[in-house]
C-alpha cells in the first residue's frame, strides 16, 4: 500500500488585519503550529476516507462535523481538479481551528501537496479563493512559501528578514471560539469602509502605519499596543478580551488578536509578549 505525506504551517500576522483589504502593507509569519497529512491510498476506487485527528502536542482541539465535511469537499475538488485518487487521508493537526491562524488555507495547502505534489500551487489558490471568499491573500502566501512576508494587495509580496529577538517571549492565548466566521467580518467591515466611517477608515489607517513602524525598527510592543486599539476600534475585539489584554498591558506586556477577531464569544488566538 502507497503512503505519502504532506504538511503546511499556520501563520501568524503581526501587523495589517483587515487594512491590507484596502491596500495598506501587512506582515506575516509562518508559525511552528502545523498541518500535516498522511494518504494511504487503496487500489480500489472507493473514495476518500478522512481521519481528523488533534496532535498529540496540544491544539487542534475542535474537529467536529463541519471540519470533517470542509476536508472532505476539498479532497473532492482536488479530485476533481487533478487526479482521481482513493484512500484513507489522516490529518493530524496542531493548529487552533478557526481562531486566526490560518488552519483553513494550511488545511488546503497541506492537502493539495499531499494528494498533487510540490507544485500544487496553482491549483491549491483556486481552492483557497473558491473556499475562503473575500480572502486578502496574506495567509495563502505566508502559508505556502513558509517565511515572513510584507504584503500588498495586487503586488508581489516581498520575503524579508526579522529579528529573531523581536517576538522573544512570545506566548498564545487561546481566549475562545468566534461568534461571526471571517466572511462575515469582512464584509461587515468593507461595507463600514466604503461608507466612509470615519473610526473604520482612521483605525485602517492606523493599523497600515504599525507595519510601516515594524520596518522602521520601533518597539514592537508599542506597535502591538497602538494596533490593538485599532481593532478595538473597528469592533473585533470582544469585552472579554479587551479585559484581558488590559490586564497584560498593566503588568508590562503587549499584546493583539491574531486573524478577524469577532464581535463577540471568544477572540481565537491573542499574541502575547510578555
């Protein structure tokens, strides 16, 4: 019986939620959290058979039927984009899902890599926009190439090195399950833009300028500090978390929701420097 394997990172955006749908500049990076996924195939042409199973390092918790059935329909596209193929695909996953770090697109690529090979780029963006509408790019590209990025919609985005002091410390905070899934933010706080609220446009812009700080070499404490007021301001940082991270500013710290956020419940994932 043939085996193979496959794996993508999670990623974890330090600067540009939400601003780099308007053009603003963003950074990301690949997190050491993964996906990796495992198809034996069988010799009869009897489908796919889908084993989601948390890693045993801690994360991934929360694989229920709606996880099962989005793995499921993207091994089908890919089937039927590529090539037909049939087995027992187990996917061990690492990577909080559904809380801003990308599990949905490294589930995509993961797969993609898995069931085409290496060069399954192309196919595996088709995928990522036919199943992650409204997304800006920045996490299929962080995601894929695997090293930090500065992003700009509708540009090449540009590979760039990073201190390896700069997120010394860092923790993640796993503060709970969105209310809203990301599509749902996004447009809300598209249709906000192009009204032209003035909080939406002035937090958009102030969170474009925290990347442009990081590159400038500021303290990336006081950019975390300033870009978690702007998603306050654009109303994805649930009261819960709010408190939170204000009880880590008070002792020292920094820090800011990773990915959408949400309006309410829990946040997803909040990076910490402590």
């Amino acid at each position: 019986m043939k085996t193979r394997s496959a794996s993508a990172s999670g990623k974890i955006i330090l600067s540009g939620e939400y601003a780099v749908l308007f053009g603003k500049r963003g950074i990301a990076i690949p997190s050491d959290l993964r996906m990796n996924i495992t198809l034996e195939e069988s010799q009869k042409n009897n489908g796919i058979t889908i084993h989601f199973v948390p890693s045993p390092l801690g994360g991934g918790e929360g694989v229920g039927a709606l996880w099962i059935d989005y793995a499921r329909k993207v091994a089908e596209k890919i089937i039927n984009k590529a090539k037909p193929v049939s087995g027992t695909l187990t996917i061990e996953n690492a990577l909080p899902l559904g809380k801003g770090m990308g599990s949905s697109t490294s589930l995509i690529i993961a797969m993609c890599r898995c069931l085409i090979g290496p060069d399954s780029a192309k196919i595996a963006l088709e995928l990522e926009n036919e199943m992650n509408t409204g997304n800006s790019g920045i996490d299929f590209t962080v995601i894929w190439e695997e090293k930090p990025i500065l992003f700009e919609k509708d540009r090449v985005p540009e590979q760039i090195e990073l201190s390896s002091e700069l997120l010394r410390g860092m923790k993640l905070i796993d503060t709970g399950n969105p209310s809203e899934p990301t599509p749902t933010l996004v447009a809300w706080i598209r249709s906000r833009y192009e009204d032209n609220e003035p909080e939406v446009r002035q937090a958009i812009d102030t969170i474009g300028r925290c990347t442009e700080r990081i590159l400038e070499g500021e303290s990336i404490r006081d950019v975390l500090h300033d870009h978690h007021r702007a998603q306050i301001a654009l109303g994805v940082v649930p009261e819960s978390v709010q408190t939170m991270i204000a009880e880590i500013e008070v002792n020292g710290g920094a820090a800011k929701i990773l990915g959408a956020g949400s309006r309410s419940g829990g946040g997803g994932m909040v990076l910490v420097l402590p």
